[in-house]
C-alpha cells in the first residue's frame, strides 16, 4: 500500500491561494449586490479592493518570513544532526583502527608469556639456591625467595615477552639495621626524597662495634658521611655483579642442554639473557631478565640498588648513594582489587598498554635529547601513577571496555593536566590518602610528598605537553604509517658482555 506524506510548502501556498480567492469572491458578490440594491459606489468597491490587496500582501509576506525561518531552523537542526554524526563516525574509525592496532602490536599471547616466565622462575630459583648455599653472614648475603614485579607479572606487558624484572632480596648483618632518610614535613630535612628514591643509613647497636665487629663490611658497602654510615648502591651493585656472574657459572652447564645463557650489563644493569634451544620450549623467544638487588623495609616495601632515572641535569646529588623505594607488592595488590571490582571487560590495563605503545611509536621522530628526555618523563612507572589516580577518581562501572575511548580521552587529558601544572605526586610515598585496600607503614605516610616531575625544565616539560597533544590528535594517522613489526618496541641500546 502507497504512502503519501503532505508537502508544507505545497499546502501553505494553497491554503494562501485559496484564501485570496475566497476573499476575492466574498467582496466581489458583496459588491454586485450593493450596485443592485443602488446603495453603494464605485469608490467604496475600489476601497474594498485595496484593503484586499494589502491584506493579502501581508499574508504573503508573514508566509514568506515563516517559511523562511522553518527552513533555517531545519538547516541548523540539519547540520548538529551531521555533525553529531560525523563525530560518531569519527570516533568509530578511532576504536577500529586502535583496537586493530592493539591485536596485531599490543596484545600478548597468554601461552607464550606463561612459558616465558615458568623458565624465567626455574633459572632464577637456581641462581638464589646458589647464591644462599655460598654466601657468609659478615656481608650483604641472599634473603627468602625472589620477587616478580613489573608488566610482565601486572598482565599490561606489550610488544612481546621477552623482557622480564626480577627483585633479589639481600639482607644486611641481623644486628645492624636500615634506617632510609626521608623528609618530614615541617622537620628539618637531612636527606630529601626526590624521584621517589632516597639515602639509606645503617645502624650499630654501638658505635665502637663498626670498627671492632663491622670494618670489613663498612669497607665494602658503606660510606661515611656527616649522618653515619650510609649504604652505597653503586657499591652494592658491583658486589651483586660479582656474585651473580659466580652463581651463573656453576649453574651454566645444568641448563646447557635447555638453553643458552649469559650475563651483560647494559647501563649498569644488570641483565640475564635466555635463548632457548628449539628443542626445549614451543616459545623460541630471546628473554632479558633484569636483576634488582633490593633489600626488605618489612610490609613489602623494599629498596633497591639501581641506576639514577631522574633528570640528568640534577649532578648536585650523589647518586651512587641513593635507593630506588620499591612499592610493587602494593601496586600488584592495588590492580588484583579493582579488577575483582571492574567489569570483566574492564579496559583499565588496556588503556595502559596503548599509552605505552603509542609513546614509543612517537619516540622514533624525536632528535635524541627530545626522545630521550620524552621517554623519561613518559616513563612507564609515571604512566602508571596516572592510571591509578584515574582508577580511584573514575566511577568502575564506566571502564567498560565499550567506553575504551572516553577513558583514554580521561587519560591524555588528566597528564596534560600533569605536564602543565608541572606536578604528578607519588601515588604512595606521602599520600596521606591512599586507598583503603593498600595499607603503608607510617614512616612512609609521613614522607615529604614526592612529585615525580620534579627536576625537569619548564621548556622540557611544555615540550612534552605539545607532544602528547599532537599525538592524541594524530593518532590514527600515526597507528596507520607508523605502526610497523613488533621490533620498533624494543629496546636497541648496546650491551656490555661480561666473560663467563
């Protein structure tokens, strides 16, 4: 059956026409009648007439002005609905194109990474059995069990499996005792707490003990300073080397026949590389296994002996004296409690990921001081403090996965925020808030407030600022030329080989 809808323009013109020859015939009857009956004139019939004629002008022209003003309400209303629409579009060519992104660069395969880390554990496990059965209580000597902590173990890993980070607990004499220097506000500061790391004092029972009981471990580990012996790191670093390139070569021969290993040391890190035989694994993938040294603060904090991250240009520190705070055990228990509480397809870790990897793809245009000072300040421990403000300040239910662009937009907009203000505070050391679920020692609630941004250059910093803005904007654009083979991730830097 035919439809017919009414035409507006078609039906006002008519009833206007119509109207105009109804009043045309109404006075024309009315005046063929006053000439019958002889009481009217010829000039009260052309009077009629104007008063016609204006009355239909103005008919015409209040059609004309209502027609008109329809028309632009309908062209306005037209355009917001193309425009909604075209945004819609937009927005969903953003998500295809990320999500297509995300499957063929980001994600992880969960068979290849869970036989990665099962051998990664196994050569570990062999290394610490090793270094407690030789090991004497006068120095630094191994404690418990390792510590699995970064991407690889948080489930937001990208590019491949083949970089993992392992925390090596050592343990001082029981009789001395780590004492970290932090600032308290309103007390005078002896040692401030700048990029999260800080200087770490050892106590004697007595001080006449260092000299009769402690000198060989003084020696070895310690500098002296105006506030007591303090832990050096670059020293316990280069002990750690000396003592892992030793348990390697007596546990080299029992995984010969499973893999090849060695021991290199890039930047002055320390780095465990696998290569494993095609016989042994499906996985045929090249491992790095980054040992920290870290010793225990109780509550799973620990401090650890490693190269200073901070800005460069801060040469005023001695940095061989400072120790990273390690808050992993904390922020591993943080992600297991949202995601317990998220949705299932909460997309909290995939926001994370793609952050990651679009902050490396930009890395590659970048002069070398830029990139540099770009991944540093883009860090991954500094993009994952933004994501867990951004997981206490955003309601659960909207990290649905079908909201993944809304949250990425929180999430360039909340560092842009950072970058601008010049200030992202450490999510743990001197948060006197932090979520319920995490409990801190007090010492490390009543730190001095730590902002990670500290210590670079406005210009830098506004540099950066730009940077992530374009790249937010460009993004498809950048997913399209510049996403290539999973290599572009990886890190190309030179490493030293040790001789074992």
């Amino acid at each position: 059956m035919t439809v017919y809808s009414l035409n507006l323009k078609v039906f006002w013109l008519l009833v206007a026409f119509l109207f105009t020859c109804s009043w045309w015939l109404f006075l024309a009857l009315r005046r063929d009648s006053n000439v019958e009956e002889g009481g009217g004139c010829q000039e009260n019939g052309f009077t009629h007439l104007q008063l016609l004629l204006k009355l239909c002008f103005v008919f015409l022209l209040f059609y004309i002005v209502l027609r008109c003003c329809n028309s632009t309400s309908v062209c306005r209303h037209g355009n917001q609905d193309l425009t909604i629409q075209q945004e819609v579009q937009q927005q969903q060519l953003r998500r295809n194109l990320l999500e297509s992104f995300y499957e063929h660069h980001i994600k992880l395969s969960p068979h290849v990474l869970g036989h990665s880390k099962a051998h990664v554990s196994q050569i570990v496990g062999e290394l610490i059995k090793v270094g407690k059965a030789k090991q004497q209580d006068t120095g630094v000597t191994f404690r418990g069990d390792f510590v699995q902590i970064g991407s690889a173990y948080e489930q937001h890993k990208i590019n491949s499996p083949d970089y993992f980070d392992i925390l090596m607990p050592l343990k001082i004499p029981q009789s001395l005792k780590l004492e970290p220097l932090f600032a308290v506000p309103g007390k005078e500061s002896t040692a401030p707490v700048l990029q999260g790391s800080t200087m770490c004092r050892v106590a004697a029972p007595k001080k006449s003990e260092w000299v009769k009981t402690y000198k060989q471990f003084s020696d070895y580990f310690c500098s002296e300073t105006l506030h007591g012996h303090q832990l050096s790191s670059a020293l316990v670093l280069k002990w750690f080397h000396w003592k892992i390139q030793r348990c390697l070569n007596v546990i080299r021969y029992q995984f010969e026949e499973r893999c090849h290993i060695t021991l290199s040391v890039c930047d002055d890190k320390l780095i465990l590389k696998i290569l494993p035989r095609s016989d042994y694994v499906c996985c045929h993938i090249s491992m790095s296994v980054r040992l920290i040294p870290a010793f225990h603060l109780g509550d799973s904090v620990f401090l650890t002996a490693q190269v200073w991250s901070g800005p460069s240009h801060l040469e005023s520190l001695n940095h061989d004296a400072h120790w990273g705070i390690n808050f992993s055990k904390h922020e591993q228990k943080f992600l297991n409690w949202f995601k317990d509480q998220a949705p299932a397809n909460s997309c909290h870790l995939k926001c994370l990921q793609v952050m990651k990897a679009l902050r490396d793809l930009n890395t590659v245009t970048f002069q070398p001081f830029l990139s540099s000072q770009w991944k540093s300040i883009l860090s991954s421990y500094n993009l994952k403090t933004v994501l867990f403000y951004l997981l206490v300040k955003i309601p659960l239910e909207k990290w649905d996965d079908t909201l993944l662009m809304d949250r990425m937009m929180d999430f360039f907009l909340f560092l842009k925020e950072c970058l601008q203000s010049q200030v992202l505070m450490h999510f743990f050391l001197g948060n006197k808030n932090p979520p319920n679920v995490i409990t801190l020692p007090k010492m490390f609630k009543d730190a001095q407030p730590v902002n990670l941004l500290e210590g670079y250059e406005s210009e830098i910093l506004d540099q950066v600022c730009f940077q992530l803005f374009n790249m937010w904007i460009q993004m498809p654009r950048i997913l399209r030329i510049r996403s290539s083979p999973k290599s572009i991730f990886r890190d190309q830097s030179r490493c030293n080989h040790s001789n074992i």
